[in-house]
C-alpha cells in the first residue's frame, strides 16, 4: 500500500517561462565559483537523470492498479519532463558564458546508457528513490532558507523554487512504486550508499571541468565562503544528513518527513515564481 499521506498530495505539471535569454553573472552565487559551479554541476546532471528516473518509474507503470498512484505516476513523469527542458534551456544559457555544459552532458549520456543496460529494472527505481530522496533534501533547505537565492540569477532563483515545490510534491511517487514491486530495504539503503558517493564525485568533477574551461583557480576567500555555504550552521550539506539519517531507518517513508508547509500556498510566498505558470 502506498503511504496515507502520499495520497493528499496533488502533484501537478506546470508549464512555466522562464527568461533564459537575459545573460547572466558568471558565478552568480555571490562571485563564489565554487557554490555556484556546484549548482550548475547540478543543473547538467538534471535533464538526463530526470529522464532516467521517468524510464525508470515506467519500467513499472503497466503493473500499478491502485488509481491514484497511476494518477500520482503521470504527475511526476510531466513534472520531470518539463524540469528536463527548462534546465535544458538554462544549461544553454550557461555554456554561452563559456562553461562546456553540453560537452558535460554528452558524458552524463553514456553513464546513463549504461546504467540503463547493467542495472536491472529493481536497481534503477533503487537509485531513483535514492535521487528522489536527495533532491526533496535540497529542495526542503531551499525552500526553508529562500533568502540564500536573494541575490543570485532571478531566473535560477525562480527555477530552482519551481523546482524545489514540484520535487516535494512528487517525492514518494517512486518510492510508493518501490515499495509496491521490489519492497527490499536492505537494496534500498545499499543503492543510497552507493549513489550519494557516485553523485557527489561526479559533481566535483564536473566543477572542476566547469572551473579548468574558465581557466579559474578558487581564491581562499571562495573555499572558505564555500565550505560555510555547504557544511556552516545553516549549510545545505549539514541540513542533508539528518535527512539522510532517517532514510537509514527501517520503514521510513519520504512522507514521515513532513514538508506540506513549504508547499501549501506556496504561489503567496512565491508570487514572481508563481506568475511564470502558462497553464
Ligand atoms: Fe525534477
Ligand atoms: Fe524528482
């Protein structure tokens, strides 16, 4: 059965324009190319992860009966879809200030391909739930401390909350899915393992191609704003791990972390994000 709580949640597709046009500030977090090479790091590996976790989910899809995970299921693989081709379109706009983005994502391609052909179809959604789990972290600290966006790219801005709103809405989807067909929580904690520590090498190399086309060696200053920025008081690394802690438990449920106030209303806090929405 899927978690009750899965159930309340409404996960809807939204179309949304973005200006992906307006240049933007090379590192637009703060002048700090190491936090911001970390999230355009994060926005190569979006559109092709996402349609891996989409393939992933649809391994599946024929054999869900229950109604509103099928429902729930389109909800996500349109929310995917359309967080694909905006960071498509925002990765454009990144390489055009000289960062190799597509040359980055080429690479990601042949990773996916062969994750595709090597793993079975129960560690694929394994390391879905894994991702899904990850991102709905990131997106609640962004969504709890909005203000460390103030002051970078509107557009990222705006297209990081969207994204963060629909991550947590559709955060169980492939979860419930898991825990409906494969249901093993030993493959489910190994494949987090195993994933963080492939993500995370990954976005650090992927940084250091970004920084070495610049031909842009960090200063101490950025390596000391950084290392605040992930692992300080209100680091978004540091925020992660408890996060994680409780997906190491056995029975959690992505629900049993309750994150309805930071998406209930959100087009009231978010009203420059909201009016992006063309459906
Ligand atoms: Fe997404
Ligand atoms: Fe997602």
């Amino acid at each position: 059965m899927t978690h009750p709580t899965s159930q309340q949640v409404d996960i809807k597709p939204r179309r949304m324009a973005f200006d992906t046009d307006t240049p933007m500030n090379k590192y637009t977090f703060d002048n700090n190319s190491l936090v911001s090479t970390f999230f355009y790091a994060l926005s190569a590996l979006f559109p092709d992860g996402e349609r891996f976790f989409i393939h992933s989910v649809r391994n599946y899809q024929d054999e869900i009966e229950d109604p509103v995970l099928r429902q729930q299921i389109r909800g996500f693989i349109g929310q995917e879809a359309h967080h694909g081709h905006s960071h498509e379109a925002l990765n454009d706009s990144i390489e055009r200030m000289g960062f190799p983005m597509s040359a980055i994502t080429a690479r990601l391609q042949k990773r996916v391909a062969f994750l595709k052909r090597r793993l079975g179809r129960k560690r694929q959604l394994a390391l879905t739930v894994a991702m899904e789990h990850f991102t709905a972290s990131m997106a609640e600290f962004l969504l709890k401390n909005p203000e460390i966006l103030d002051k970078v790219d509107p557009t990222i801005r705006k297209m990081l909350i969207w994204h963060a709103v629909e991550e947590i809405e559709h955060k169980a989807v492939a979860f419930d899915v898991y825990r409906l067909k494969v249901n093993n929580e030993r493959l489910r904690k190994r494949v987090m393992v195993i994933s963080m520590a492939g993500l995370f090498a990954r976005i650090a190399y992927y940084q250091f191609l970004l920084l070495r086309a610049d031909g842009h060696c960090p200063r101490w200053r950025e390596w000391v704003d950084a290392t605040r920025f992930f692992w300080g008081k209100k680091g978004i690394l540091r925020d992660n791990v408890h996060s994680m802690k409780l997906f190491f438990q056995d029975g959690f449920h992505p629900w049993d972390i309750d994150q309805h106030d930071l998406i209930d209303d959100w087009q009231s806090r978010f009203p420059d994000v909201a009016s992006l929405q063309t459906n």
